[in-house]
C-alpha cells in the first residue's frame, strides 16, 4: 500500500510538473508566433523576410545554448554535481563572438541590412548562457522552476520584439530591445537556478541510474567531470538539428522573391507550431534518456508521433483558418499547403527527441545524418526544385521524411553485445 501511495504521489508530481511546463512551453511559443504575426501586418513583405531570416539566424546562433543545456542536464541526470559555470560563460561569450565577426558575410550574403546582423551577437550571447541554468533546473527534474525559468526566458527573448512591432518600429529597433530584455532575464534565471534548502515536492520522481552504452567500466557512483567535449558534441546535435528545420526558411530568402520568401516566412509558422508544440515530452523525458530508459523512449516517440498526426489533420481541414491566423487575408492563396507545413515541423519534431536521445546515451556522432539530409536539402532546392513556395516546402518535406526514417533506424537497431 505504501509503495503504492508512493508511486501515485510521483506521478502526481510529474503530471503537475508537466502541466506547468506545457503551460510555459505554450507562453514561449504563443510570444514566438506572436512577432510574424505582427511582422505580417506591421511590416513590408520585403521587411518581413528580412525579420524572418534574422530570427532562424538567431535561433541557429542560440543553439549552442540548448546544446548547453542538454549536456548539463545529461550529466545532472547521471552523475548530478555542478561545474557548468565557468563552461557556460565561455560558451556563450564564444558563440556570441563568433556571430559578430559572421555578421559582415551574413550582411552581403542574405541581402540584410548590417544592423539587424550585429544586432545577433547581442541576442546569442543571452539566450546562449541562459542554457546553463535550465541545464541545471531540468538535469534536476525540477521542473516547476524550470517552467518559470521557460516562461522568463521567453519573455526576455520576445518580449523586445513585440512591443517594438507593436509600436511600429522598423526591424532594427525591434531586435535593439529584444537584446535589452534578453539580459535583463540573466539574473532571473540564475536565482531561479539556484538549489533550494529543500523542496522534494518539485523534484520528479527519481529513476535509478543506469550506466549508458560505452561507460560499463565506469562505476556509477563515481561522478564524471563536464567538459568541453560532451557541450560540443550537444552543441554539434543541436545545431545540426536547428539546422535542419530552419534551412528552408533561409534557402526560401535566397532562391525566392522578396515576396515570396516572405510569404514562405508565414507557412513556416505552421512548421514550427507543428515542431515544437511537442517539445515539452522531449524536455521532461531526457533526464530518462539519460540513464538509459528505453521504455520512456518508446512512450516518448509515441506522444510526439500522435501529436504531430493530430496537427498535420487538424491543417488539413482547417488550412484557410491557419493562414489566417498566421499572416492575414494576403495569404490565403497558400491554405492548401498547410498540411504539408505541418507535416514538415511534426516529423521534424521526431528527429529532435531521437536526436535527443543519443546525444543523452553518448551515442557517436549522434548529428551526422542530420548534416548529410541538410547537404542534401540545400542542393536539391538550388539545382532541381522549381524557384518557388511549393519547390522549396517539396524538398524541406522529403528531407524531413530521410531524417526521420534514418534516425529512428539508428534509435532501435539491435544493441551489439
């Protein structure tokens, strides 16, 4: 009976844990999808592509912030300790410093004003360390503070943008004070990080480790330092899977008219609903991965597949009303391909968690495959796709499909004794 109790209390914990993430997830997203709806009715179509291409260079010069936190909550979740500090600041100092000096290339390259790309060093240097802490509070299974972390983050990331479009300022103003509020969220985050005296009730329930593929010799109970090379390997992943999704969206401002590409802009907001409305099963999961649980992966897998189904129907049938939503009556003409948007984000949403999960198990070279379909992605869009909306979504579609499919042969291929 106690035993019982005992496990009914855990999952109380963890539903009311991923209640409160869902809710934050759904606070991040709600204000993402907020600036190209505003863009599409404040800005030109040219300014709205411009805005878009900025923002996936944003969210592609972040990721080695959520590659920081995959590997600090990896390791939290197998070893628990701390040692992210140090490794956190110089990630994002050098990820910042980095896209300063792209700027110039980024400038020419994507026909973008110069603002708008020294604007990014600013913003990546944010949301890059931010990783460290929800590293921590995820790694942890705190997840109720993680939820606020998430929320806090979101606002600080798009709270800039929005008000800025709001009040119908040009672009470069725009990303100005997203910087701003992207900083001040720091020290918010940092105290949310920091370990309470003792709240039992915001742990999750605590699985026993299991020592992944490759680290038998290891005894569990002796801790392994974080260093730079499991950040790298989850920064590699998670640029790779950024990549990726966001490679489309960028290939559609080089191959296509202004106005087109920015129409495209307003059929990717499907994708990216579709892509990260599950993301909240991949967060609260890969603490799980982690020690090895191959029926969380399963459960996992099966949510996100069920989630994405619903979404790609849901498209289908209500496309007009999406459009709508997304960008306004300008883009109506566009409602029939909402549901291969949506299907494009949904398997997209897959790869992620399998991705996920290697990185969290130290597979090798856990985004090699996810490099390979962006290579091809690229050429096939260049050199065989029709320059147009419906060429580039074909190809962002079948990619989708190639990473999907080859992830998941990875995932469950039988494990060599």
């Amino acid at each position: 009976m106690t035993q019982t109790t005992g496990r009914d209390a855990a999952r109380a914990r963890l539903g009311a844990a991923g209640a409160a993430v869902t809710v934050a997830t759904v606070v991040t997203n709600a204000l993402a999808y907020v600036v190209p709806v505003l863009g599409a009715r404040r800005l030109s179509a040219a300014d709205l592509g411009a805005l878009a291409t900025v923002l996936a260079l944003a969210a592609i010069a972040a990721v080695p912030g959520y590659g920081l936190q995959i590997a600090v909550a990896a390791h939290r979740a197998r070893w628990g300790g701390g040692g992210a500090a140090r490794l956190g600041l110089r990630t994002a100092a050098l990820t910042a410093a980095v896209t300063l000096a792209a700027a110039p290339v980024l400038t020419i390259a994507l026909r973008l004003p110069v603002a708008l790309t020294l604007l990014l060093a600013a913003t990546t240097f944010a949301t890059v360390l931010s990783g460290r802490w929800l590293g921590e509070l995820q790694g942890d299974q705190r997840f109720l503070r993680l939820a606020i972390a998430m929320a806090v983050l979101a606002a600080g990331r798009y709270g800039g943008l929005v008000v800025g479009l709001v009040l119908g300022l040009e672009p470069a103003i725009c990303l100005l004070l997203a910087s701003l509020t992207g900083l001040l969220a720091l020290p918010l985050l940092a105290r949310l990080a920091t370990p309470p005296a003792a709240r039992p009730a915001e742990a999750g329930p605590v699985v026993e480790a299991v020592v992944p593929n490759g680290e038998q010799g290891r005894p569990a109970g002796i801790p392994r330092l974080l260093g730079p090379r499991q950040v790298m390997t989850a920064c590699g992943a998670t640029l790779a899977m950024l990549t990726i999704s966001y490679a489309d969206l960028i290939l559609a401002r080089q191959l296509l008219p202004a106005t087109a590409s920015g129409a495209y802009a307003v059929g990717a907001v499907l994708t990216k609903g579709a892509l990260w409305a599950p993301q909240v099963v991949t967060l609260l999961v890969l603490p799980r991965l982690a020690r090895g649980d191959r029926r969380a992966r399963l459960v996992a897998l099966a949510l996100i597949l069920a989630c994405g189904a619903v979404l790609v129907a849901a498209s289908a049938v209500g496309g007009e009303l999406a459009f709508r939503l997304a960008g306004g009556a300008d883009y109506l003409h566009l409602a029939g391909l909402a549901p291969l948007f949506a299907a494009t984000g949904a398997l997209y949403a897959v790869v992620f968690m399998l991705v996920n999960d290697r990185v969290a198990t130290a597979a090798r070279w856990p985004a090699a495959p996810l490099w390979l379909t962006t290579a091809g992605l690229a050429a096939s869009a260049a050199l065989i796709a029709p320059r147009s909306v419906t060429g580039v979504l074909w190809c962002a579609l079948a990619a989708a499909t190639v990473a999907a499919v080859t992830m998941a042969l990875l995932a469950f291929r039988p494990v060599r004794r």
